[in-house]
C-alpha cells in the first residue's frame, strides 16, 4: 500500500524552529518527486514547495522561500521540512504529497499539526 | 504567478442534482490542471488529473473539462458521500496554486 506519514508536528514560540518529516512506504521514493502543502485551521489549500528525485532542483512559494527548507533522504525514504521563524500565520495542518514538476499530487499523508503560539 | 480563481465558493445541492464547479487560470496552463476533493477532517484526495483524466478509483458521476485559462468539474446525480470541499491546483510549473475552493453542502 503507497503511504505517506507526516510527524514531527506541535507547538512551537514565535520566532522558533521546526523540523516535519514525511516517511514513505509502497513505492519507489526515491523516483518521484515530492511536495509540501499546508491547511491553515478553516482555510484553504496552500502549496509550500517541491523537491526532485535527486535534490537537484528543489522549489518554493516565493512567500516562504526564506522561511522553508525542503529536503529529502532516499535511503531512508523521507521528506523533510525545516521551519523556521515561525510565526502565527504558520499555525496550520502540514501535508506532504507526491507529486510536483509538471505532475499532479497523487498521494497525500494525513497531516501533522503545527501551532505556533507563546 | 498563476492564479486560480476557482467559483462558487459554496453550494448547496440535493442527492441526485448535477453539479459544476468552474475554475479560471489566469494564464494559459493547457491542460496541467487537477481536482481534489476533502472531506471535514480528511486530507485531500485526487480526482481529476491533466484536466479530463479520472484518478484510479474515482466514480464516472464525475468529469473534468477545459483547455488553456477555463476548466470545470462536473458532478452527475450527486451522492451522500460526494459533500465536502472541492479545490482545483494547476500542475503547470512552480509555484503550483490551489483555486480558494468549493464547499459542497447537502440542501
């Protein structure tokens, strides 16, 4: 079964840092490219960023460009997300997702929750 | 940036009416254009893909259409397990955008 399993989620300060993970199982991690996306509570859908097979070409919103890094270990079939300098406006449900480039996001993980607050 | 200006924002609709929900590319994205549909406390599922193309699993009721800027979905003889919210994204180079999205209630 193709499965994604964000973690990594909670409460973090203003200012602070965090880092998601998104474990992959069912299919060849390492030949897809991959994506983030995030729910802010009773919004819509926000596309964070992607990352290619190999790393080599790694895309952001141009919001959080300078906020965000996205990563990736094939061996461990994993998708990082390395937030900082959160901020209230961060507090949201983080998805990871296959897919980016000029493919759609075919598969999606359950979400991890972060709350940035004092 | 492409924007996706996805309409309406809510519907109400009874079981068995037919649907449309319109989405409008601000540049031409031939046909790099997905739905996906979320049920309250769920995590958004793929329904369409390239525009016109059914994700595996997805039922006939629903069809995609449109080319270029103007693109819609089409839901036949809507079903109790069919309402929820309804987003469009373009997969047409970076950054991807997801249309506001569609909350589909029962009547």
């Amino acid at each position: 079964e193709v499965k994604l399993l964000e973690s990594g989620g909670g409460l973090v300060q203003p200012g602070g840092s965090l880092k998601l993970s998104c474990a992959a199982s069912g299919f060849d991690f390492s030949r897809y490219w991959m994506s983030w996306v995030r729910q802010a509570p009773g919004k819509g859908l926000e596309w964070i960023g992607e990352i290619n097979p190999d790393s080599s070409t790694i895309n952001y919103t141009p919001s959080l460009k300078d906020k965000f890094i996205i990563s990736r270990d094939n061996a461990k079939n994993t998708l990082y997300l390395q937030m900082s300098k959160v901020r209230s406006e961060d507090t949201a449900l983080y998805y990871c997702a296959r897919g980016g480039g000029l493919y759609y996001l075919d598969v999606w993980g359950a979400g991890t929750t972060v709350t940035v607050s004092s | 940036d492409i924007q996706m200006t996805q309409s309406p924002a809510s519907l109400s609709a009874s079981v068995g009416e037919t649907v449309t929900i319109t989405c409008r590319a601000s540049e031409n994205i031939y046909s790099y254009l997905a739905w996906y549909q979320q049920k309250q406390g769920k995590s958004p599922q793929l329904l369409v893909y390239n525009a016109k193309t059914l994700a595996e699993g997805v039922p006939s009721r629903f069809s995609g259409s449109g080319s270029g800027t103007q693109f819609s979905l089409k839901i036949n003889s809507l079903q109790p397990e069919d309402f929820g919210s309804y987003y469009c994204q373009h997969h047409y180079g970076t950054p991807f955008t997801f249309g506001s999205g569609t909350k589909l209630e029962i009547k």
